[in-house]
DNA sequence: CCAAAAGTGTTTATAATACACCCATGC
DNA sequence: GCATGGGTGTATTATAAACACTTTTGG
C-alpha cells in the first residue's frame, strides 16, 4: 500500500423549507481551524464506518432525525491538497432534506448549531459553500425529476404545503389549480389519507402521504 | 486530527461507443489482490493531487487522451469497511467519455487493458462493478438532458453519428428524420462546418462540431 | 352573504410523433 | 435508373398553460 494517507471527513447540507425558505443547518465552529466560522455539520468517519452510516449518524446527532423515511445521499467528494490547514483531509459531501423541524435547542449536542437560509448564507469555513452550493443545485435538479419534494414535507400534507416546497426551492410561482392535476394525476406519487385538515380560511384540503414512485415522468418544470 | 487514515484512490469508468456497442476500458490485474480479474483502471492519489488532476493523468495513462475537449467527472465514493483486503481504501469514482479509440497497443503503458461491451462485463474486482453501473446510469441520465452525447464523437461528425451514440447508449431506436431536426434546431448544440463527408452510399452528410450549449430543453428522450 | 382556499372542466397554444416526400450520391 | 442514406415539410396527436367555474369552509 501506499504512504500517503488521508483523513476522511462527512459534511452534510441538511435542507429544509421553513416558512417558505429554503434553509440549511449551520454550526459555529468551537475549535480551530476557522474557529468562530460557520460550517456545515460533519465529522470524521470512524474505522470500521461506511461512509452513508457515517453521515446518518451526524444527521441523528445534529437534528435527531433517523433515516427512516428522510432523504440522505451522497453528494461528491472534496480534497484539494490545501483545503484543509492541519494536512490532507478528503470531505464526502452529503445532502439530507428534512420537515421542517423545530430549532435546535440550548444544552443539546447540537447547541452551536441553527438554521439560516441559504439565500443569505457567506461564507463557509473550509471549502464549505461550495459543498452547499453542489447541494442546493442537486436538490432542485431533483426536485424537477423525482418525487422528492415530499420528503420536506411531515408524514401527512396538504397539495398547497407541497407546491409551496417547489416554490421555495426553485423561487418561482406555480400555478395551484395546474400543479393540484399535475401531482394527483401522477401515479403513486401522492397517496390520499382519510384526513382533511382546515387551515383556517377556505374549503379544507386532503390530507396525503408519500407514494411509492420515485421518478417523475414528465418532469415537474418546463424551462 | 484523527488517527483513522485512508488511502485514497481514483477510479475511471472509461466509456465509448464502438461499432454502436457502448463500451468500457477495463484492465487485467497483475498484482494482488484480485489478481488476474478485471478492473476498472485507475490508482492512488499523489500527495499533492487534487481528485480531478489525479484522474485525468490516469486517464493519460491509460488512453494518452488529455482532458481538453473530452468529458471527465466525478461520480461517487465507495469506504465500505471490507472494499479492499489490504485496508482501508476509500475510492473515487470517475466517469469519462471519449471517441472511439483504437485498441490499446501492447508493449505501451496500458498493454493490459481492452475496450469491452457494457452489456458483456462480468463481475469486477473490488466493488468496480457497482462503480461501473453508476457510471452507465450516470451516463445514461446525462443523455437526457445534455449535449454530451457528442463527445462521445471525433471533432468532427454527422448527425447519424451522434444518432448511433443515442442508440449504442440506450438501446432504442430513434427516428432519423425527427431526430435530425431536434438537434439541429437545438441552439448551440451543433456546429455546422463548411465540410460533408460521403460515406459510401447515399447523399453525403454535413459535419458538424461541438457547440458551446451544454443543457437541452427540452430533454432528448421522453420516456 | 362574503372572502378565501380547494378542487374541476374547458379552451388554447405548443410541442412531439408519424410519415410523405425531395435531394444527392455510388453503382 | 435505382438503391441508399441525408434532409425538409406537414398533418396528427399529445401535452402544458391559462383561466372560468364550482365546492366547502370561517366569519
């Protein structure tokens, strides 16, 4: 084998929509180098660790969340032999996208850490926006594709909190009354529940969980 | 820093398209481990190599193409635990697409190595056959909605070329007369040059070169 | 009743497919 | 002339966008 060894590094870009915001999880860094910066959550990969384990085990300790029934990937993988001051360290890029969630509270594992939209994030510690920019691209590539959007959603969702997740993320205006045919006329896309729920003012909306289908033949937006 | 060190190598996914049969450069091994089996090209990475700088000059290596004009990127990272018997060996993936080359010459650099059909490849050393299925879907997927199809083509080339690039890759037929207007009424996917060739038979064809468009609205195949 | 959001139907514009047809060459 | 592949025009069909309209709630 050869001499020249690397530390491995996760990063994740966790993702989520609140109140119509695309936004990500920061940490302040409390130790050199970059101490005092913002970072996206990450950490060593431990010795006998793949690197998908290792990333769901940052996301539990960052937001509490398990895998199950969220989104977690492999997004690319970063080693500019000076992208990190302490020597040669390799960062595999995840991305995770989440329901909204509370902020993270004081006292927690996770203390340093909070969310800020991506729109008026600077700059990162290490090589960390770009990472977070390969990551927001990657989400609204998919979105256009999958049926992705709903894993930003909670378990159960209304059409219009879903049309919202597109137009946060994408930053345009969709048609509802085109956008309402265009989902419930894709199959297994959207499973209806027994639930409506009222939001207040107007007619209550079905509830709906996920579906089964993961690819989104014809894509969700034209140009 | 922590003490649980990796190497770190790249691996390429080398694919072609020759006599229309979508094709892959694989090498024999001669050293342990995997000794004798077939593998994806590819090696460590050098201390002060960045990933992309260190898979194009394996890419050199093994076809004495340079990047300029052809298609390399990253594809994914594979750690698991097991992946390599002599320790831990975290890969990268890499995928390019170059014309069809002729056969590597023995007695050169890559005497062990052979272009074989995709659709013939059998099981690999190490995880290479994952990394080489990732490579294909990728590739696969990038036709879509990219202009790449074209380098997988000499500089210049007809549009019955490109056609057979579409049709070696997914294994479809496509319409030659559709096909046609599609991707010459594609701005900036084509350019036409003051050359035809004539191929035998029939009315000669114009040649065309590689235009600066790189995504495709709308997308080549639907469904 | 009115406002507001959910959801449906219908028209219209646009783009994809199928395919008839003409063009330019080799034999 | 005729076979062969290159290239264009056009009718048909499928799809997406625009928007009028009905439904169901809260006040």
């Amino acid at each position: 084998m050869r001499g020249n060894l690397f530390a491995v590094a996760v990063d994740l870009v966790i993702l989520t929509v609140r109140e119509g915001v695309l936004s990500t999880l920061l940490v302040r860094r409390g130790v050199a180098p970059f101490l005092g910066e913002l970072a996206l959550p990450g950490g060593f990969v431990l010795p006998h660790e793949d690197l998908l384990d290792s990333a769901a085990r940052e996301l539990v300790e960052e937001t509490g969340l398990t895998i199950t029934g969220h989104h977690l990937e492999q997004l690319a993988s970063y080693a500019a032999p000076d992208r990190d001051p302490r020597g040669r360290v390799l960062s595999v890029g995840h991305l995770a996208l989440v329901p909204d969630l509370p902020e993270p509270q004081a006292g927690s594992d996770a203390a340093a850490s909070a969310w800020y939209p991506v729109a008026e994030v600077g700059h990162l510690a290490f090589d960390h926006d770009r990472i977070l920019a390969a990551g927001v691209e990657r989400a609204r590539a998919k979105l256009e594709y999958t049926t992705l959007a709903a894993t930003f959603c909670p378990p159960e969702f209304t059409v219009s909190q879903l049309r919202g997740i597109y137009e946060a993320v994408w930053g345009t205006e969709l048609d509802p009354r085109n956008f309402q045919r265009k989902v419930t006329n894709t199959p297994g896309f959207l499973v209806p529940t027994a639930r409506k729920v009222s939001t207040g003012r107007g007619r209550p909306a079905q509830l709906f969980r996920r579906g089964e289908a993961t690819s989104l033949h014809p894509p969700m937006l034209r140009d």
